[in-house]
C-alpha cells in the first residue's frame, strides 16, 4: 500500500494544454513537500514544456515524441514500463490514465464517472472522481493528494533565472521610473476575445493614469498580426513585447506589474499567480472550473461562483457578462472556436476600468 511508504520515483502525467500543465503545479509541489527525496518527474506535450522550466520540485520533464516511427514511439512506451514508484494522473483522458498505468508500479488517476470509462478503475490502483463542473482544475487535481493521504500546497507557481530577470529588465530600461500595466489581448480561441474598441478606451484611460502600457502574447503569426492592427489605434509610447518573453520571461514581468488585464487564458492564470492586480475577462468559460487561482488563496472549495458580474478574491477581480446565458460553457454564440462571444462583445472598457480601481485605490 503505496500510504504506507515512500516512493523514491514519481511521475506526473498532464498531457493537455498549456493551461492544465500550470494549474497542476500545486499537485507537484504537494507530492514534493510530502517526500521531498523522490525524483519527481513530468510528461507532457512538448509544446508545454517551457513553462515548468527552473521548477525546483521536477528532476526531469520528459515530452511526448512527435513524428517519430510507430516502432519508435513503442520503444519510447516500453522504456516507461513500470519505472515509477508511483504514477499519477492529473487528467481522467484515456492518454493520461494509460500511461499512468505503464509507468506506475502504483497507479493513481481522475476518472470520469461514466459507463464507457469503468475500464479504467481495472487499470489504476486507485482512483478520484473527476467532475467537470463544480470543482476547480487546481482543486481537482489536489484530491488526487488527498486521496493518497497527503496535505494540500496551493500554490501555482513558475520560476525564472537571473538572466531571464535581467532580460527583462533590459526590454524595460527606458521605462524603469515608471509603473506599468500589462495587457495580454489575444487567447487562443476567438470567442474568448474581447473587443478591440475596449482595448483602446482602456490604454487611452491607462495614459491619464500615467501607467506604462506593455503588451503580451506569443509569436503566433495570427496573433502578431491582430496587435500590429490594435497598435495603429494605439498610443505611441505602448510597448510590445508579444513574441520577445518565454513563460518564465513573462512571470517575472507580470511580478513587477502594477495591474494586469487579460481574458481566459494561460497568461491570466499567471498573472494571478504571482500576485499581480488581476482583471480576467471571461465569457462562456465556467469560472467555478477556470477561474484563475489568486496567490493567496488556500482554500479547497473554487473561488469563484459560477455568475456573477464583478467578483474579486484577493489579487484578482473577475468580469462576466450580464446575460442570463453566461456562462453557457459553450464556443461562442455560434459554436465554434473562431466565434463571438456577445457577453464580451457587450462589456464596456467603463467595467475594466472599475475593476482596476477596486484592486490599486
């Protein structure tokens, strides 16, 4: 019985999105502060790696192979066969729960309580049932510690290097006397998006505070392409940084930040994490299940309710629309990942800016 020992090799298995990978940091920190001498090691998928770099609590992140052989990628699978103490799975995927079960000499997953997904208490050890609506993915993935018997850390966290630190500092030079704010303006998927006429009236109010204005977001072309666009309407001493800072980059700008603003996505999460006077524009997402987790928080139940206009818990301020439909948990108003969202096409750059107000007066 795994309670009763101490496992010297760990694996933690979150093969999704980006997002996923962060908010399972507070189950890696959880299984490391209860047997601190196990190497504890991470697979994801390769695109996700960055943002556990300098994590002191992981010996190895290991990703996923991409076009490789089939014969290679088996190899790649008999080499993880049973080379684990233990194997948690922080998803209830059919991926995560078998190679859980490969790699674990003790096994341990989130199952889905439908009927179609009982083959996967015959594989596992043991088990916690996953519920996709009313427990957060922070939350969710500390019952699994729970379930082992252990006391729960809460805290998400990223680490970054003096030299990411110095980079940064270097981008801000100029800017240095001066407070800033950080806007991250394009998610992933269109309907998560707010208007570009919010943006404007928001940044125009940010320049009377007299805030620096720094932009965020990744090297996506499509992405590069909708900021070059905003920053025509855009005053001309904003900055843009979308494409320049990795994950650990990005932490440790979001640090120094005087206020954040910034829809469902990965680059909110941070920004709550560390502190930083957070506004998160959600739409159709579920805030009981995505909301992002505020840095002192430490508490089981989600933070959120799931509707509300304006709720604010700590560091962070989070904005809903005001229809009966939010949030529908659904893509959009039309269903798709390149739709609207009129919850977020209808809020008013006057809310953002009460928001901010509320956390920095």
């Amino acid at each position: 019985m795994l309670k009763q020992n101490s496992p010297q090799t760990i694996l933690v298995i979150i093969t999704r999105r980006i997002g996923d990978v962060l908010l399972a940091t507070p189950l890696i920190r959880t299984l490391k502060a209860a047997w601190p001498q196990a190497k504890l090691d991470v697979l994801v998928f390769e695109n996700t790696c960055d943002i556990l770099a300098n994590h002191p609590d992981i010996h190895q992140i290991i990703a996923m192979p991409n076009g490789i052989s089939k014969l290679e990628k088996l190899k790649w699978k008999i080499s993880l066969w049973n080379r684990y103490d233990l194997a948690v799975s922080a998803l209830p995927s059919d991926r995560a729960t078998m190679y859980a079960w490969l790699a674990g000499k003790y096994s341990i997953g989130l199952i889905e309580e439908k009927p179609k997904q009982g083959w996967k208490k015959h594989l596992l050890n043991d088990w916690v049932a996953f519920d996709n609506i009313s427990t957060h993915t922070v939350s969710m993935g500390l019952k699994l510690a729970n379930q082992l018997g252990l006391s729960p850390t809460y805290e998400v966290s990223v680490n970054w290097t003096t030299s990411d630190s110095q980079l940064v500092d270097t981008l801000l030079a100029e800017k240095q006397t001066q407070a800033y704010a950080v806007l991250h303006i394009y998610p992933k998927f269109a309907y998560k998006m707010w208007h570009s006429a919010g943006w404007v009236g928001l940044v125009a109010w940010l320049n009377t505070q007299k805030m620096q204005v720094i932009l965020t977001g990744s090297s996506d072309p499509s992405e590069m392409r909708y900021i070059t666009q905003l920053l025509e309407k855009l005053p001309t001493n904003t900055l843009n940084l979308a494409g320049k800072l990795n994950f650990a980059q990005m932490a440790y700008l979001l640090k120094k930040s005087a206020v954040y603003v910034g829809p469902d996505t990965v680059a909110t999460h941070l920004a709550a994490a560390m502190g930083t006077p957070t506004v998160a524009l959600f739409g159709p997402s579920n805030p009981v299940k995505w909301g992002p987790w505020p840095k002192e928080y430490h508490e089981e139940n989600s933070p959120w309710k799931m509707a509300s206009p304006s709720q604010k818990m700590a560091n962070v301020v989070l904005l809903q629309g005001l229809g009966d439909c939010v949030p529908c948990h659904l893509e959009g108003c039309d269903r798709h990942i390149n739709s609207h969202s009129k919850c977020l096409d209808e809020l008013p750059a006057s809310r953002v800016i009460a928001a901010i107000n509320s956390l920095i007066s």
